[in-house]
C-alpha cells in the first residue's frame, strides 16, 4: 500500500465512490502503526506580525485591517508552563516572519522552554542556516515548514518575493540539523489541480517528513484571494488519508483548519488517519487575532476549556491522550 504510484493516487483522489474505504485503510494502518494514542501539542501563536505576503494568509504584510499583536518573552515562557503543567508533553512556538524577534530572543525562549521537560516544535519561517543551527543547539526538537504546494508556478503566484528553491533548501538544512521535519500543503488552492496534489503526497514521501500537516485552503476576505472558494474538506481529508498510507508511522495532525470547515472536522480526521491535535494554550486576546483565516475555532476559549474539550471528545471515540513526547518512531515494515 505504501507504494502507491502517482497515477494510482490520482485515481484515488479523483474517484469518490471509494472514499469511505480510503478512510477506513488509512484509520487501520494508523492504528498499526502509531496505536491509539494521540498527542496533544500546545500551541502558543506569539505574533501575528509577518513580513511576507502569501496571498492566502490574512496575516500577510498588505493586509492593514488587521490589529497586530506579539506576546512578550516572558508571557511566552508563562503559556508555555501553564501548558505543561496541563500536561502538555510539546509546545509548538508559531508566529508570522516577525524580525522583532531575533536570533538571541527565540534562543533564551527555547532555554527557558526546555527547562520544562518537554518537545518544542518552532514553526517560523524561512531562516538562515545559522539561525535554525542556533534555535537546534538551543535545545528545538522539531521544525515545522509547510511546502504549501509543489506546483513550482502555483507556488510562485501564492507566493511573491519568496520562491520554491528557498523553501527546499530550509527543508534540507533541518533535516540536515538533525530537527524533526513537520511540512504539509494546502488543499484547494485556486488553480491546484489533482495532479499535484499527487505531487506533494510523494514529495512527503521523498523528503521522509517526521510529520505532515494537510489543511483545506480558507479564503480570507482581506487577501487577493477574497473571492476564491474555500477548498474541499473532503479532499483535504483525503490527501491527509493518503499521506498516512504512504507514511505508515508518521505523526499526522488534525488541523483547525478541517474544524473550520466542518463541526466535526478534527475528529474525522483522527479517525480517517490522523494521531495529533493542536490545541490553542494562549488565553482569548490574541487568538482571534491570529486570523490566518475567518472563523477560526476556540477564539473565545481558554486553554483550559480547550484542553477539557478535546480530552472529551478524543475519549468519546475510545482513544486517549498520550504521555509521552511523541516523537516520531519509526516502524520496520
Ligand atoms: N509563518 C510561518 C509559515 O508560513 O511557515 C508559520 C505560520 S503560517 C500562518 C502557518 C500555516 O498557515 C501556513 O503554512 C499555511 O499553510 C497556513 N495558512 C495560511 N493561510 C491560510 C488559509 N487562508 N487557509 C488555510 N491555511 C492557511
Ligand atoms: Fe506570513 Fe506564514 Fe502567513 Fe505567509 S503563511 S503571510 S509567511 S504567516
Ligand atoms: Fe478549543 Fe474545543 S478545542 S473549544
């Protein structure tokens, strides 16, 4: 099964009328492969000031309506402890390309972190080599740098002034440090086809990503794409089904973005393959402003209320929490 061809994947994400097997084969082999647990990762999204300008991303530099916000290094460290003392085993630092945080800062907030006991996941952009050595001797665990889409003119269009190779080379170079590598596209990107949705799931495959995150595209009404539609949450589930039968063992993610789309969103997923959850541990003044999208879930929770929430529903289908830090373990087929 894990040696799908593309044109055998392409059959699949074209034909419907399999689809509820698909779910069912991809939630087999990811009880076989990483069991019944599922990994909470806390997520702390400290700024949403970027200097880029993707144009899906509502927190994209043109984008002025937007109240802007960092966290101070303190209250990062502060979310961070009251996530582990929930019980978190990972923490996940996610923010915008914000320069106001240097090279010296993200390092004394991993420091600090890591005195916790606990994995730290960094997913903040594109860096120097020097930069992600820095955060990786500072004692980062994981990094996480979605491809997007490997449609090289696709990713030229979503993304002006940046460009395809660059984002290859950061891939490399964690690998290369010794990180676990956490990348993902998006799904239903106006122009996307099939064909390279098909693309990025044996991209995943060749760059042996540690984890992958698959999420529906979500029009956001102050980018370019305003009047996109909003991509397929059943395709978007697909490919996430999919990645988890070419990539047995890997962790998955149920993103927020599948929530978005459907009530039920991450639930389905965790049981059409996913085995992650990434809970919001900030508290409500920042978490609607980290619009990457419109209706994000859990603006007006806590971390506390989110954490009771997902223990309850990921309990209601027979699964539990794990204990452990979840790193990605790899299984000898
Ligand atoms: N700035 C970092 C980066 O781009 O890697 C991390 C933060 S960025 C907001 C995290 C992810 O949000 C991106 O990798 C992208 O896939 C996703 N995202 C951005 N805009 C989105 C949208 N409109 N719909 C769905 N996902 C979106
Ligand atoms: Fe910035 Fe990331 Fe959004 Fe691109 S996807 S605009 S890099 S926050
Ligand atoms: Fe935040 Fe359910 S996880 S309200």
């Amino acid at each position: 099964m894990n040696n799908l061809t593309k044109s055998e994947i392409i059959n699949i994400l074209k034909d419907n009328t399999q689809d509820e097997q698909l779910f069912k084969t991809a939630d087999e082999i990811r009880k076989k492969n990483v069991g019944n647990k599922v990994h909470l990762r806390g997520l702390i999204e400290f700024s949403n000031i970027c200097k880029r300008t993707c144009k899906y991303c509502g927190l994209r530099a043109e984008n002025k309506t937007l109240e802007r916000y960092r966290i101070s290094e303190e209250d990062i460290i502060f979310y961070a402890k009251q996530a582990s003392e929930m019980g978190y085993k990972t923490i996940v630092l996610q923010s915008g390309e914000d320069e106001y945080f240097s090279q010296e800062t993200i390092c004394k907030i991993i420091n600090e972190i890591k005195k916790l006991d606990v994995a730290l996941t960094l997913s903040i952009g594109e860096k120097s080599y020097d930069e992600y050595k820095a955060y990786k001797d500072a004692g980062a665990d994981r990094y996480l740098i979605r491809i997007e889409t490997t449609d090289k003119e696709l990713y030229k269009q979503m993304h002006p002034h940046m460009n395809y190779e660059n984002r290859i080379k950061c891939l490399n170079y964690i690998k290369e440090l010794g990180y676990e590598v956490g990348t993902g596209c998006l799904v239903g990107l106006p122009g996307q086809t099939i064909d390279s949705l098909a693309d990025d799931i044996l991209f995943f495959k060749s760059i042996n990503a540690d984890m992958v995150g698959i999420g529906p595209f979500i029009a956001h009404p102050e980018t370019p794409l305003k009047d996109a539609s909003n991509g397929s949450f059943n395709l978007a589930l697909k490919v996430m089904a999919l990645t988890r039968i070419i990539l047995p063992d890997i962790n998955i993610p149920a993103t927020t973005a599948m929530e978005t789309l459907n009530p039920n969103g991450r639930i389905i997923a965790l049981q059409s393959g996913a085995n992650v959850v990434m809970p919001n541990v900030t508290s409500k003044e920042y978490r609607a402003k980290y619009e990457i999208y419109p209706n994000k879930i859990c603006i007006n929770e806590n971390p506390t209320q989110c954490r009771g929430c997902i223990e309850g529903k990921i309990k209601a289908i027979g699964r539990t929490i794990a204990e452990d830090f979840g790193f990605h373990k790899k299984v000898i087929s």
